[in-house]
C-alpha cells in the first residue's frame, strides 16, 4: 500500500521509526508545530524550533527517502502566555516561504481559556492574510466537545476563511458530526489509550462518510505509535475493504486537502 502520515511530530522520534514508514508505503509525513513536552523559556526557543522544522527534520527524513513538510504556529499550550505567543507569532513571515512550509497549525485550543482563543483568533488572522491553509489541534477529554464548538463557531464566522482549506483534528464520535457539517476536513487520531482506535476510525467512516476525513498517528514523545496508520489499513482489510477504497481513505484523501497548498509536491 501507499500512504501520507499527515501529522507525526517527528522530532521526538528516532530513525528506526523513518525506516518503518518508508518500509510500510509512506510517501510524505507531515509534521505541525506543537508542544515539546515542556515550556520554552522564550520566542528563541521557537526559531530553534522552526529551524528543526524547516531544515534539519526535512535533511534526516531524505536520508530515508521520504518527503518531509511542516505546519507552523505556536501551540495552544504555550499560547497561554499572550507575550510570548505574540512574539512568536512574528517570528512566522521569515520561514512562511519555506518550499515545506504548509500553513498554519496545529492551532486550537487545550483548556479552553479565553488567552487561547485570543491567540487562536490572531492565528486565524494571519492565516486569512497570507492565504494559507489551517490545521487545528481539539482539546481532550471533557474539553473536547467544547472546545471543538468554540473552535468551529470562530474559523466558521471569519468569512475571508474557506473551510475546505481548514482541518480540525483529533475529532471523535461526539464532534465529527459537526465539523464535517460545517464544510471543515476532519483528522482522526490513532491513539492507544486516548482518542480513536483503528475500528472505532473505520466506525465514523462507515457512520460519516470518507469523503473529508483522514487518518493519522500523531506520534511524538508521548505513548504513541508511528505506523498506527497502516495498521488501521489493515483493519479495513479485515472488514473487507477492497485496495482502491484503502488507496482512497489513505493516500488519496490527504493529498486531496494537502495539494491545495501547491508546495506539497510528491
Ligand atoms: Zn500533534
């Protein structure tokens, strides 16, 4: 099979974990800016960041063969700190014309604060002004269901903003109904312990239609696991899904949504 894992933190994983994509059909891996399991100190920590980002990841992952793009932002978490996320906010325009460079993401929300939705906001702003594509990150557990309306009911009432080119993650039975409704992409993620399992993924296609909606791994330093995508191919296998509907969900559906960024060429 072929497959894009569109969001793995790849930073925080080791080569051995490129040598399983390459080896199970991955084609591209695409990385969001996110959390690094603790609080930068400054804006500088975020350069360094984005420079792993844009140059060193890309050079590790093409020693494997595999393409390489990122999202840039910084992430709800740390955009508690109205200061710093503004700061680093300023830091985007010098590597926005980076040719890996995807667009904004993965914003979002993780408690729900107001500081997060101001932060959210002015990510939302930058990302209308320099027409780039959205990636969201929705908060977990008991916040999901709220934040996700929060984050849905903001992007929706932007109207310089096209929901085709924004994709909320992380949806689960209980949001995904309302973000495919209001015209957004959906991601799902394939967690061990948290968020959705490989037959509850296949159950929400089979309940929402694939149309707008992908698979990913989201691994990074945390319980996760890298080839968590084609083990969910697999899954569809067993139920009997034929190889052009699996071509359709896992290599075809991401490249629909990320190819509206002309920089994804693979
Ligand atoms: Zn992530």
């Amino acid at each position: 099979m072929r497959y894009i894992e569109p969001h793995a933190h790849m930073v925080s994983r080791t080569t051995d974990d490129y040598i399983s994509l390459v080896t199970t059909g991955c084609k591209a891996v695409c990385e969001p800016a996110f959390w690094a399991g603790y609080d930068r100190s400054s804006a500088a920590g975020f350069y360094d960041y984005f420079r792993q980002l844009t140059e060193y990841e890309p050079r590790r992952a093409a020693q494997f063969g595999l393409p390489h793009f990122c999202w840039l932002c910084i992430n709800p978490k740390e955009a508690e700190d109205l200061t710093l996320a503004e700061e680093v906010i300023s830091l985007i325009p010098k590597f926005l014309d980076h040719n890996t460079v995807l667009g904004i993401g993965e914003i979002g929300l993780n408690k729900n604060s107001r500081n997060e939705m101001i932060i959210l906001e002015k990510h939302v702003d930058f990302a209308a002004k320099h027409n780039q594509l959205i990636l969201v990150h929705t908060p977990h557990l008991e916040d999901k269901l709220k934040g996700t309306k929060l984050i849905v009911d903001l992007i929706k009432s932007d109207s310089r903003i096209d929901p085709g080119r924004v994709l909320i993650d992380h949806v689960e039975e209980h949001t995904v109904k309302m973000v495919l409704e209001a015209g957004f992409w959906g991601g799902m993620t394939l967690y061990p312990e948290s968020k959705c399992t490989s037959p509850r993924a296949i159950d929400i296609l089979e309940n929402y239609g694939s149309e707008r909606l992908w698979m990913n791994s989201a691994c990074d330093w945390g319980v996760s696991i890298p080839l968590a995508v084609p083990y969910a191919a697999q899954e569809m296998r067993r139920r009997g899904y034929n190889d052009e509907t699996i071509d359709d969900i896992f290599y075809k559906n991401p490249f629909r949504f990320l190819h509206q960024c002309p920089k994804f060429k693979i």
